[in-house]
C-alpha cells in the first residue's frame, strides 16, 4: 500500500489522475445527450476522423506541438461532422452508412500521412499505440490545462443551453415549430464532442474515448429518468470510473486507458444488477412478488367457487406445489382473507368481496372484447384469466360505462356489481 500510495503522489500520476477525471466528467457530462439522441455512433467516428489532422498540423507546425495537434484535430472532427451531416441529408445513403464511409475514409488518410511522416529523411515517430489507446501517465502540464479549459466549456454550454438541448433532444419537432435552430444546435453538439475527443486522447485514445462517452451516460440512465440527475450522475460516474481505472492501472501494472474504459463498464453491470428501477435484481424481486400476487387471487376465486377445499385439490387445479400452497395460504390468512386449516379452507367476508372484484373484472373484459373488440366468444376466457389481476378499479368504471354498464358477460353469467 505504502509503494501505491508513493507512485500516486508523483507528479506524473498526479497529472494523470486529475487529467483522467476531467475525461470522465466531460465525457459523462456530453454523452448523456449523445445516447439519448442515438448518435453513440458519432462519437466512435469522430473520435477515428481527427487522425488526419495530426498530420496536418504535423505538415503545418513542422514539429510536435499540443496547441497545433489540438486545432489540427479539431479542424479535421468538424469536417467530419458536416460531412456525415451532408451526406445524411442530401444523397440517398443509410444515416449509419455515411458515419462508416467518413470516418473509415479519414482514419485511413490519417495513417497514410502518419506513415508518410515517419519514412521521411531524419525522420519523426508517433506512437500509434499512444494515440489509440491513450498515454494518461505521460500527460504534460500543457495536456492538463488543455483538458481542464475544455471539460470547464463543456459544462458551461450544458448550463447555458439546457433548456434548448432539452427540447431538441426530447422533441426536435416541437423545438423547430417554436423557432429553436435544433440543426444549428446538433452542428454546436458536433463542436463540443470534437474538442471532448480531442482534449480526451492523452487520457484514453481515440478508440476508447467513445466507452467514456457512452458507458457512465447508458449506467446513469439505469438509474435515473430525470435529465439533470442523469448528466450529473454520469459526471460522477465517469470520474470514478477514471479513479478507480487509475488505481487499478498502478496496482496490477496494466495499461490506464483500457483500465479506466473496464472500470466503467464494470460499474455499468453493476447498476445492470442493483438499480432499483430497472436492476435484474430487483426486477426479479418485483417479478416473483407479482407472480406470488397474482397466485393468491386465484386461490382466492378459486375458493369463492369451490367452499371447503384444500390445499392438495386448489394446488392440482392451479399447478401449485404443495409447499408453495401452504405458504400462499398462510400470506392470505395473514392478510385476513381466508381462514381455516389446510383441509378445509373459506374465505372471509374481506375474501370474498376480494373474489367478486376478481370474477366482475373477468367478465367485463370478456364483455368488452367481444362488444368493443369483436373477439369471438369461445376465445375470450384465457385472455379474461390473465387481464383480471391487471385491472385497476378507474379501468373497469371506464370499462362498464363504455358498454353501458352490463349485467350479464358473453356466457350469460351475471356480472358482479361494483362495491364502493
């Protein structure tokens, strides 16, 4: 722990640190809009079509400069972007097609002028590797403030602009209607990922960039429907995806970039687990609750029919173990609903009006489907079994004055009354 501790405090695992928490802001921050909006695909390409201005700005500057690689790259993801947008809007091409045929085209020009500057006379090497995969360890004071002036504009525009980025990401119709310039805000969009992508490729690489970008939005996302609680979610998701990816790269000796990208996908399986709305988990939990509900209705319109029964006659007909059957029973009894012994079960009065909600709902959705759905009569019970444990009381009043209020279903069986 002391030899952990000790490589933290570096300066360069400082530098990297911070650096790489900026990313996971930044990038949490502009990928909320970019997974909601469905343009996750964007970012990939952008983040493979600035290659081509390292070499520009390599050709321009005459030497490595973070200042010219920064406007280089920036430059070249804006071109890519109005080029992808113009190929969307004017020629007969699939919107994802034009992303692969722009950003595979600039990405290959990038390496053919990478390729070209290294065979030139005396020389120049770029690390590919670095640029793919990202160099956080090595990161420069210069990379530093780069980043931290970036992530500051980015959260400013998001401020700034949320009200209309809210609209145009919701209902990019109703925005225009209103005179919101939603295409002007999409190009203003293309503008922040360019410089989040370009300020991220010290820290991650222009291949992972896009994990940070969509992986801590689509883990906010689980765990929230409310837009400013999800990009601040997925802004502390990413810093502590960055953290712990740091972490992890200097304990076990592994390279940051990809450690940083395993960490947010961790924590994304994670809230895939143990979210409260939409966890497998809890869902599995509110599932066998629902089940178990839904269990207990049938016994107890079972019962409503069949006066005395007990668990081994009401198990067989409804394909209920008899260990289940007995906890089932004992829930209704506590629920003081039924009462008696295994071999000799009725309902109470609570049971029984329980039971007449059941049947009355049973047969006015038999009624409304062959009335209002035109459902023939020997095939509406099966869909009535099911559709009598999701019926809420305002659905069935609204039910029973479309069909003016009936008295008997399809069969002749009279309908319950509804008790108030």
């Amino acid at each position: 722990m002391a030899e952990i501790l000790s490589i933290l405090s570096e300066g360069f695992a400082i530098r990297g640190l911070i650096t790489s928490c900026m990313v996971g802001v930044m990038c949490g921050v502009l990928g909320t809009f970019l997974v909601l909006k469905n343009m996750s695909l964007i970012g990939d390409a952008l983040s493979h079509a600035i290659l081509p201005g390292v070499f520009v700005a390599f050709i321009v500057i005459g030497g490595i400069s973070t200042a010219g690689f920064f406007i280089g790259c920036t430059i070249a993801g804006l071109i890519a972007a109005l080029s992808i947008a113009w190929i969307q809007q004017n020629i007969p091409t699939k919107s994802d097609a034009a992303i692969g045929i722009i950003f595979t085209a600039m990405f290959s020009i990038g390496v053919i002028g990478i390729s070209y500057l290294s065979r030139l006379e005396g020389g120049v090497h770029i690390d590919m590797q670095d640029f793919l995969f990202g160099s956080v360890l090595g990161i420069s004071d210069e990379d530093m403030y780069l980043t931290f002036g970036i992530m500051c504009y980015t959260i400013l525009s998001v401020v700034l602009f949320y009200r209309y980025l809210f609209i145009t990401t919701f209902q990019a119709t109703i925005a225009k209607t209103m005179g919101i310039p939603a295409e002007a805000l999409h190009y203003f969009i293309m503008l922040l990922l360019s410089l989040v992508v370009v300020s991220s490729l010290a820290a991650v690489g222009v291949i992972l960039v896009v994990a940070m970008l969509v992986t801590p939005a689509a883990t906010a996302l689980l765990l929230s429907n409310k837009l400013k609680v999800v990009i601040l979610l997925s802004a502390v998701i990413g810093m502590i995806a960055s953290f712990l990816g740091m972490v992890v790269a200097v304990v076990f000796d592994f390279p940051p970039g990809p450690s940083i990208c395993v960490s947010a996908t961790a924590i994304y399986f994670i809230a895939v687990l143990f979210s409260p709305e939409n966890g497998l988990i809890f869902k599995g939990i509110r599932n066998y609750k629902e089940a178990n509900r839904i269990e207990r209705e049938d016994i107890v319109k079972y019962l409503l029919k069949n006066k005395g029964s007990n668990i081994q006659n009401i198990g067989a007909f409804l394909g209920i173990t008899s260990r289940k059957m007995k906890s089932l029973v004992n829930d209704l009894k506590s629920s003081g609903l039924v009462s008696g012994t295994y071999n000799n079960l009725v309902l109470s009065d609570s049971g029984i009006t329980q039971a007449n909600e059941l049947v009355r709902a049973h047969r006015l959705w038999e009624t409304y489907q062959v009335e209002a759905m035109g459902v023939a009569p020997d095939k509406i019970h099966l869909y009535a079994e099911n559709m009598e444990h999701h019926l809420s009381k305002d659905i069935l009043s609204e039910i029973e004055e479309k069909l003016g209020y009936p008295t008997e279903d399809p069969h002749g069986s009279p309908i319950p009354p509804r008790k108030n």
